[in-house]
C-alpha cells in the first residue's frame, strides 16, 4: 500500500492517530531517502576522486 492509499483509507475509517503516523512516517522515509542519496553522491565523488588520482 502506498502512502496516498493508506491516508485515504484512514479518512475513510476516521482514523485521526493513525493518519498522523502515516504523516510522520513519510516525513521521516523521505528525510532517510534525502541523506542517503546524498550519502550515495558523495560515494560516487570520492570514487571519481580515488579514480583520477591513480
């Protein structure tokens, strides 16, 4: 289920507390899938890096 059907479904049942920690918990996924691509292009960097001085 994704993020849009689970909030749906929740206004649906009018479950307040449990759309709140949908919200929460989206927020939170996509602040983790920000660092880590940018974990990830400072990996590629340093690989480009390590490459070119070699």
């Amino acid at each position: 289920m994704d993020w849009d059907s689970a909030k749906k479904h929740c206004k649906d049942q009018n479950w307040d507390w449990t759309l709140d920690l949908i919200n929460k918990a989206q927020k939170e996924m996509e602040e983790l899938e920000g660092k880590l691509k940018k974990l990830e292009d400072q990996q590629k960097a340093q690989r480009l890096y390590n490459a070119c001085n070699y």
